[in-house]
C-alpha cells in the first residue's frame, strides 16, 4: 500500500494541472462532458473514455463490452480515487482530477485537461451518478509477484472467443493491430497474461511487483485489467483462443 500511494504521488506530480490553473472561472457543461466522454477529441490515440471506463450500471444494463478501468457510473463522491488513502493529503480532490492522469498517459495527450474540461467531464459523471456511492472502491491489479504467471494454460478457446471481442477487440481488432498492435499467436500462456495484468507496466508498479516498471514518458498504454475487471478463468480462455488462431 505504501508503494502504492508512492506512485500514486508520481503520478500526481507528473500530471499537475498547470492549465487547470491558467484557466480557473472558465464554466464547463455536463453536455460538454458527455462529448468528451465518448468521442476520442482528448486522446492523440483514438481512445475515448468509454472504451475503458462504462457510465452506466454494468450489472443491470450490460452492453457485451468488459472494460479495462471501473465504471464510473454513481462515482463521483466516492471517498477516494486509485485505491488513494482518505486521509492522504496529495490525494485527487474530484473525479475530474483523478482523470487527468488517464488523459496524459493512457490517451497520450500532453496538453493535459483545461480547468473547463475537468469541469465538464465532471458535471457529466455528476449527472451519471443518481444514486451515488460514497465507499473507495480498491484497485485490484494482479500482476503475478513470483513473475512467471503460471497456470494460464488449458482454457476454452470458444468462450475465449467471446471474450476477445468484450475485452481486446476495440484495440487489437481481430487480434490485428488498430489503436494496439498486432497480437502474436504462438507465444507462451505466461506472456499473454504479463500483458493483461500489466499493461504498460503500471499494473505490475500497483501490484507492487516492480516499481520501476512504468515510465509516463514511454509510449506504451495498454490498460492492465484487474482481478475485479477481467478473472484469471476469463484471461485464461481468452489466451487459449489467442494461441489457437492461425499465423499472420
Ligand atoms: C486506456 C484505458 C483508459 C482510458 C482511455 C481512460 N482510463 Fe481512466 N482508468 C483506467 C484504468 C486502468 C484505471 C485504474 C483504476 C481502475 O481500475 O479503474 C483508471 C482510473 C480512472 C479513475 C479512478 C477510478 C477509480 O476506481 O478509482 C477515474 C476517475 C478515471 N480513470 C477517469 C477517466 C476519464 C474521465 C477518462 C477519459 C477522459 C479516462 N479515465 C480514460 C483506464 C483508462
Ligand atoms: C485500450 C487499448 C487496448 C486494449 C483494450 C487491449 N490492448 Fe493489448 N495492447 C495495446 C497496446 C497499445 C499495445 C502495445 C504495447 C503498449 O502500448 O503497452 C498492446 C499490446 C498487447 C500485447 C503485446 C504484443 C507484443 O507483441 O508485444 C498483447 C499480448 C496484448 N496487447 C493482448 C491484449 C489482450 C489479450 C487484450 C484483452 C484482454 C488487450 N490486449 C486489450 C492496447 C490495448
């Protein structure tokens, strides 16, 4: 927990809102958010919100796609954000803020958000949240902490399928590359998980597996998905679907 609220802290660090200050008074909408919710305008990689991240309660009304980060439907007065102590005083104020890092990082876009984008992206999930939860939801990366990812193999490549099309497919379409890269078919079951539990290596930090794994400067941004997003009996089915299609 203590590594984790270090990086937590770097992170904080590297994505200070200079512009939100440059620009304080300027009013966001919620209409303005639900745009920058969904369309990819903030990204430089085609990523929009949504492709991570649901606004809408994924138990009663699920849309087929698992998402890599948590819903963010009835999140705003949630008590912390990241898995942050309550009483961590560098901890994100708002919903807003604690978007600012998937903005920089996953979405590769260093101009940050203005103070009217935070606003409005903030206005919007207030509007999402009717019945708003006030209880800190836990990160759960699982990065394996021996590093060998064991016991990934002998899944069923028919609901693997299934799985793909939820989870990968909007980056890797078809296992091809898109916004991700093309995905290797005859690798061991141990380097798909890596990948999955790790992303571009922030998961394995979170995990408390390397510290030094993840650098906001390096180009790479694949999400990690949790044990809450993704289990290991889906990632295993998923893998062996991998494994199963034909060489490029
Ligand atoms: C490429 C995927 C990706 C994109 C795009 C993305 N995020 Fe995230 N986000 C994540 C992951 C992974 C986490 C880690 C915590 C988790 O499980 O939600 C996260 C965490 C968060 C959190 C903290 C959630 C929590 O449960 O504490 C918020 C708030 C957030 N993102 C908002 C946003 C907003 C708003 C956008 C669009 C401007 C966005 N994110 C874009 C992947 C993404
Ligand atoms: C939000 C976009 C996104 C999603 C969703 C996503 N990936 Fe990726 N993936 C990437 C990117 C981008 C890379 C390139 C490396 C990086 O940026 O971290 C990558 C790389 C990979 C690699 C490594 C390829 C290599 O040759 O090194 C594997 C394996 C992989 N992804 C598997 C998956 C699987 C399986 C899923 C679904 C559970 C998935 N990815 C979901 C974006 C994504």
């Amino acid at each position: 927990m203590i590594r984790t609220s270090a990086l937590l802290l770097t992170i904080l660090a590297l994505s200070a809102p200079d512009a939100v200050l440059a620009q304080k008074g300027a009013r966001g909408t919620a209409a303005e958010g639900r745009v920058l919710f969904h369309s990819p305008a903030l990204s430089t990689n085609g990523l929009a919100c949504i492709n991570c991240h649901s606004d809408f309660d994924e138990q009663r009304e699920p849309d087929g796609l698992m998402r890599a980060g948590h819903p963010l439907y009835n999140a705003t007065q949630r008590a912390t954000f990241w898995g942050q102590q309550e009483n961590d005083p560098d901890r994100y104020q708002s919903i807003g803020d604690a978007a600012v890092v998937c903005v920089e990082h996953f979405m590769k876009n260093p101009d940050k958000l203005t103070a009217r984008q935070v606003e409005s992206l903030s206005e919007y999930l207030k509007f999402k949240s009717p019945r708003p939860l006030t209880d800190a939801l836990a990160l759960t990366a699982a990065a394996d902490k021996t590093g060998q990812y064991l016991g990934h193999d002998g899944g069923d490549r028919i609901r693997g399928r299934e799985l793909f099309y939820s989870a990968c497919h909007v980056c890797h379409p078809n296992a091809n590359g898109g916004i991700g890269v093309p995905i290797p078919r005859d690798k061991d079951p141990a380097f798909y998980a890596r990948k999955v539990r790790e992303g571009d290596g922030l998961g394995a930090v979170l995990s408390g597996l390397d510290a030094n794994a993840f650098a906001l400067s390096a180009g790479n941004f694949m999400p990690f998905f949790g044990a809450d997003r993704l289990s290991k009996s889906e990632l295993r089915d998923i893998i062996a679907y991998l494994r199963s299609l034909p060489a490029q």
